[in-house]
C-alpha cells in the first residue's frame, strides 16, 4: 500500500476529506456566474452603470455581483442581475 493515501483519489475527494469541498464549489459557482454575467454584458453593450440603473440598484452591487471572490450574494440579486441582461438565473439540486 503507498505511503501518499490521496493518490488516485479525485480532487472532490480529497477536498471532502479535508472538510473544504462546499466552500471550493461555492466559489467556483460564484465564479461562474459572475464571468457568464461580464460576458452577457459585453454581448449586449452595457456598462456596469447601466446595469445597475435597469437592477434598480447601485453600482456597488453591481461590482459584488461581477467580483467573482463575493459569495455573499442572494438568488434574488443574481436572478434580478440575469433579467436585467434578458437571461435567466437557473439553480439546480443535484444528487452527490
């Protein structure tokens, strides 16, 4: 048996065992969104100020939605961000 018990197990697996897995998805969902967001806002020509101004909101908030480090955000801000932009915010509950 080798000495190194991670080997061969998958990165999930690993950051299970370290107890960090929820917080590293989290991250990488914020991550995520907050690119397709930029990404939909170029796709349209709007700028930050504009979004924020069709959100009925700040450009603080604006900038904590696009900040891909700011897991803090509710559903109803990043849904309200999506249909700003003509999209939709879709969650999914998967099995793990």
């Amino acid at each position: 048996m080798s000495k190194h018990k991670n080997i061969g197990s998958n990165l999930d697996d690993l950051l299970a065992e370290e107890g960090e897995l929820d917080e590293v998805t989290t991250v990488a969902v914020k991550r995520v969104i907050a690119w397709q967001l930029s990404e939909a806002m170029k796709e349209a020509g709007i700028s930050k100020s504009s979004l924020a101004k069709r959100m009925r909101t700040s450009r603080t908030v604006v900038d904590r939605i696009l900040d891909s480090t700011d897991g803090g955000l509710t559903l109803d801000t990043m849904t309200r961000a999506a249909n700003a932009l003509g999209r939709r915010l879709k969650v999914e509950l998967v099995a793990g």
